[in-house]
C-alpha cells in the first residue's frame, strides 16, 4: 500500500470579512482537495497540546505520529538536525532570527525575507565578534538561522523552563515584554543586544537601506533546545517514509526519524515556491517510498503577513500542483491512503500560530467515506471524527480507517 500526505502550514483558519464571510479554505478554489473529502472522510486533529506552544515544531512531531508531550524540546534542535549540525549531551540549539526591529517594534520577523546569503554574511560578523568556542553562529536559509551553545561537559545556563518568544508571534507589536526569561536568558539578550550595533553599519545593511530594504537590525533568539530522541518511523509504524519540503524544521524531523529527505528545485517556503516541482518530485518518490509527505510552507506564510489573498492562492496552487498529481499517482497502486491536513491554525487576524483542532481529508482504496462533499473548516467541525490527541492521527491513517 502507498501512502501520501500533503501539509499546507498552518492554513486552517477562522471566516474572514475580505473573503465575504468565507475561511480560506471555503474561499479557495480547490478541487483536488475536494475530491479527497468527497471520496472519503473529513475530520478534525489537536497537534498543539495547550501546555505547550502551539508552534510548528510541536505541531509537526504530534502530525508524524510522536506524542509531543514525551518529545517536544524545542524547535532549534530539531533544525540543527537538518543541518547535520551534532550535538552533545548536554548542548543546546537556539533558533536565531533575523529580524527588522524599529523603536522596539517588530516590524518584520523575517528582516523583510533576507536573502540566506546576506544572512551568512551577518552571521559570519557576528561569529567572528560575538562567537566562541562556546557560542557558534550557523547560516541557514534566508532569515532561518542557529546559535548553537557547546557546553564542553559543563552543565547548559539553559532548561525547560527558560522561555522565549517566536519573532512571528510579534509582529507589528512591542518586543519589550518579550525578551527571553528564566535561566540563560541573560546571555540571549546581551547577544541580541549586541548585534545591534554589530549590524547598523554592515555592508549587508547599508545596501539593503539604499535598495529601500528592510536592514537586519538584529538577531533575535528563540526556541532553544536540545535534541530529542525519537523511534526510526519504520519501527513504530513499519513504514519507510520521504519528505519534500523547503523548512528545516520538517528537514530536521525527517532526519530523525529515519526518512529520506527529497530536495526539490525551486522549493523555497515561501509564497514563490515551485508548487509544480513538488509534485512532480512527489510523484516520482511514490515509485521507492511507502510514505511521501509533502510540506508548503506558503500557507503559514501569508497568515504571518496577514494576507488573506495571498493564503487562498497558495491553497489553490497546493490542491492543482500537489494535490490532484498526487491523488491520480496513487490510484495506479491500486492500494492507497491519502491525507490533506495542517499542522496547526495560523489565523490571518493574530497572525500567528494558535491552539485548537485543525481539519483533515483522508481517502483511499479501502476508506470508507462519509457524508462531506467539501474540505474546509466548516464541514470538519461538523465531523464526529475528532483525535484530541492529534498524534494518534498516524496511526489511524496508517491502519484499518
């Protein structure tokens, strides 16, 4: 049996007045996702347990079938991952933003999408002025970057009970209540001090400022960690999975727990991904994997930036390119599953990720359907099918429906 799921990030949302009362989702014109709903069954899924953050991180482990609540620890570890950056026991990963802050404000938590070489750049200034053998800057993609604090045997500043903020939950507010808190926080906030004057007058800066770009006025630091340990998939589900996606975190979780991870050209997380590629790149991946997992990150994205127009083009793009291609390929199986589900809401009003359940369209070869006709918010609500625990999801979809 083939199975495939497709994650448009964070695209379940609330109904929205520049829609005419519509969610996204009942906005979009999206007849590959509607037809998964139409031949099988729509539900509801919690991945955001309400003790913890409701971030993609704890979203995605609770969406690939790991409780959680036995493995979150924050979201940098599980970058770090991707990058095929180690860590010891007692090291610690720091997510490390770019961002564009003026007069404490957040104006852009991705310093106006920085290119990942500007970003290197800057990183580059501040290891070589902030770094140590201690604290090492790593460049990733764009704005995405690590901090990573080698402990060399000691015991980390950091624990579980250090909290930090994601930038993306700031935007356009004040940024002085949310400086990091608890142990170690005073060594994030002196680097994220510092790299202000570090970066006022770097090159990168100064040409973005006379491109009439936003500058990188700092980094800010969040999600730290260290890594968790998490059972191959294979194991636990007797699967062997791929994953295509353009975010390292997703990159990350797929490295731990065994799945080959599929770079597709053109794969960007953002708005301009190659919607394209990914399914032309999904299907192919069909032929050797059991699983194919495909992630856009595009929908997240413009609920970030508050862009309901931008939201119901990224779902169409998802459900004609990825989708459609994909539900057709399985069916040359004979036995199959498909899954169309988020992560997490990210409502285009908060613009930010929040709790609560998210809606799912499952179908396949032996899935029995039910009455909906439609994928969206609504119809899921209405749905008697309900995981509260969102991660026990897999196992359904893995097994007998």
């Amino acid at each position: 049996m083939k199975f495939a799921i497709i994650i448009p990030d964070g695209c379940a949302d609330e109904p929205q007045e520049s829609l005419g009362g519509k969610t996204p989702l009942q906005a979009a014109q999206i007849p590959a996702m509607d037809a998964v709903a139409a031949a099988g069954l729509v539900g509801r899924a919690n991945h955001t347990p309400e003790v913890l953050p409701a971030g993609s991180d704890t979203a995605n482990l609770s969406l690939l079938g790991y409780n959680p609540l036995e493995h979150f620890t924050g979201r940098a570890p599980l970058e770090a991952a991707a990058q095929g950056i180690a860590l010891g026991p007692n090291d610690w990963a720091v997510r490390c933003n770019l961002v564009t802050i003026e007069n404490q404000v957040m104006k852009s938590f991705t310093a106006g999408q920085i290119s990942s070489a500007e970003a290197a750049a800057l990183l580059k200034t501040a290891q070589e002025t902030l770094g140590s053998a201690e604290l090492q800057f790593y460049p990733g993609v764009g704005y995405r970057n690590l901090v990573v604090y080698r402990s060399a045997g000691r015991p980390a500043p950091f624990s579980p009970d250090t909290r930090t903020t994601p930038p993306h939950d700031l935007t356009d507010k004040s940024v002085l209540d949310d400086y990091p808190r608890g142990p170690g926080s005073d060594l994030l906030t002196r680097l994220m001090s510092e790299s202000v004057g570090l970066f006022a007058e770097h090159p990168v800066n100064v040409a973005r400022r006379a491109a009439q770009k936003s500058p990188a006025t700092n980094v800010w630091l969040w999600g730290l960690g260290s890594t968790p340990h998490l059972t191959p998939f294979a194991q636990l589900y007797g699967k062997q999975g791929a994953m295509i996606t353009a975010v390292d975190l997703l990159r990350g979780l797929a490295t731990l727990i065994g799945w080959r991870r599929i770079e597709v050209p053109g794969a960007t997380g953002y708005l301009d991904t190659d919607y394209a590629a990914k399914g032309r790149y999904a299907c192919e991946a069909l032929k050797d994997a059991d699983l194919v997992c495909v992630h856009v990150e595009a929908t997240d994205e413009a609920s970030h930036e508050g862009n309901a127009a931008a939201k119901v083009k990224a779902l169409e793009e998802i459900s004609r390119h990825i989708v459609g291609p994909l539900f057709e390929a399985l069916k040359q199986y004979g036995s199959y599953r498909i899954l169309v589900t988020p992560d997490h809401p990210t409502p285009l009003r908060t613009k930010t990720h929040s709790h609560g359940n998210v809606p799912f369209a499952m179908a396949g070869s032996d899935v029995q359907p039910d009455a909906a006709t439609v994928y969206d918010d609504p119809t899921a609500e209405r749905s008697a099918v309900l995981f509260d625990e969102g991660w026990r999801l897999m196992g359904h979809f893995l097994g007998s429906p």
